[in-house]
C-alpha cells in the first residue's frame, strides 16, 4: 500500500490542476497561479511518500536478510 503522502499529494496536485483551470476560465490570473502552486506541493508530496516507500521497502529487505 503507498505511503498517504503519496496519495495526499495526488489529490493535492489534481485540485490545483482545477484551481489552474479554473484560473484560465475565469481570466483570474491569481488564481490560475495559486493552483500551480499547488499543484507544485502536491508533487513534492507525492515525492516525498515515494521515498518514504523506498525506505520502507529498502529497510523491510535489510531485515530479511
């Protein structure tokens, strides 16, 4: 099972890809920057929790081992 950062920074990055969109469809340029920001965040999340899952993984084989 992934890590909840994984999926936290999923969630995170398609609500600022919304925000973004939204950003455009409104001519909102601040907005439109706010859900890149976001969507920014949520990429680094989701890094995050993939490394935590690398080590997770690395230190469950160490163990075995």
């Amino acid at each position: 099972m992934p890590d909840k950062d994984v999926i936290k920074g999923q969630i995170k990055h398609v609500e600022g890809h919304v925000e973004e969109a939204i950003g455009d469809l409104t001519d909102d340029p601040k907005r439109k920057a706010q859900g890149q920001a976001k969507m920014r965040e949520g990429k680094r999340q989701e890094t995050a929790g993939h490394l935590k899952d690398a080590i997770r993984s690395a230190t469950d084989e160490i163990a075995k081992s």
